[in-house]
C-alpha cells in the first residue's frame, strides 16, 4: 500500500483547507521517547 503525504496545490484540485499538523501530547512523546531508548534509537 502506499500513502501519498504530499501536499496538493489547487491546479491539482485540492481546495479545501490543508488540515493543522498533528502534535503529540507530552504524556506519549515520553512514552515514545523512553521506548526508544530501549531500543537503541535515542
């Protein structure tokens, strides 16, 4: 499966709004953060 990320410029036929960039909370960014530790990829 692939996703295309990418932005689309109203020439390509996107007009609606370009939705906010999703944030992570602080309490799973230091779940996430601890894990990675663990697994050697801090």
């Amino acid at each position: 499966m692939g996703i295309d990320a990418t932005r689309k410029w109203a020439a390509e036929g996107f007009t609606r709004p370009w939705p906010k960039e999703i944030v992570m909370d602080t309490v799973t960014k230091s779940r996430i953060d601890a894990i990675w530790k663990n697994l050697g990829l801090d």
